[in-house]
C-alpha cells in the first residue's frame, strides 16, 4: 500500500501525539508500505519542532536527534516528490476549488501527483494521510481515499 503523509501525520511519527501509534503501524518496514510526501515537508516537520523546542516541550538533546532522525529518513525511507512546476500549477489550482493554505495546497497536489502516477500503472490508490480537516476535506473532494491518524487514537 502507498500512503502520502502530509506535515501533520509525519511530525506524528516523530513526536507522540493523538495518532503516533497508528503511524507508527503504518510505517512498519514489515508491513512493507510505501511513505511518499513532498520534499517541502521536511522543512514543515523542522519548523514543528524548532517550535516545540522554543517552547521548550523538547529539549536540545532531543531535538538535535529528531532532526537528525528526519534528515536519514528523508534521504532514505520516504519517497519524495518535488515541486516541479506541475505540481505547484496544480497547487494554484487547488486553492481556487477549496479552502487551503499555501503548502496544504502543495500537500494535496503531491498527493494527487502520487495517486495519478499509481492508477495510471493499474496499482492500488495512494491513501492521503492527513491530521488536517480542511486538508482532508479538499482531498475527498478530489476523490482521493483519506486517512486522519487522530482518529486511530488508542
């Protein structure tokens, strides 16, 4: 199974939050999924964190090692995609049909990037994981099959 994990459904990998535990599930090598999100997620997760960390709800230690975990995982575990200029056109797009900020909008058109790439190959749909309403929204809308990791709660 292919998931697209937005900002809010990654940082949850990396930090315990309502949903860690599902993530944490799905991102199990022996389940053998594939993780794709966009490249600019990396900076959306760091930004997380620095803020957790100013608020001192991580210390240094921990922080340092979050970032380092991120920065192995995004050279290694996920698939990427890139804001290519179809993509961000889409994103534009994307902000006319529904109510998103700019990198959900990015988010979602990634996500659909992904999931046009996979039906065009006659595989399963990617499934948008998001922890994001108005995201989740939008990519219903768009016909993609949605996930809200807050709602595995344990």
């Amino acid at each position: 199974m292919v998931y697209y994990f937005d900002a809010s459904a990654l940082v949850k990998y990396y930090a315990s939050e309502p949903g860690t535990p599902w993530i944490i599930e799905v991102c199990d090598t022996s389940e053998e999924n594939i993780i794709a999100t966009a490249r600019i997620t990396k900076a959306e997760a760091a930004a997380a964190f620095a803020r957790k960390s100013r608020r001192e709800e991580l210390v240094v230690e921990d922080y340092n090692r979050v970032m380092d975990k991120i920065s192995d995982d995004f050279l290694r575990k996920y698939v990427l995609v890139e804001a290519t200029p179809e993509v961000i056109d889409l994103a534009v797009a994307l902000t006319r049909r529904h109510k998103l900020r700019g990198y959900d909008a990015v988010q979602l058109a990634s996500g659909m990037t992904i999931n046009t790439i996979l039906t065009q190959a006659q595989r399963s749909p990617v499934v948008f994981v998001a922890a994001d309403t108005d995201l989740l929204t939008a990519a219903r809308a768009e016909s993609l099959l949605v996930e809200n990791p807050s709602e595995h709660s344990a």
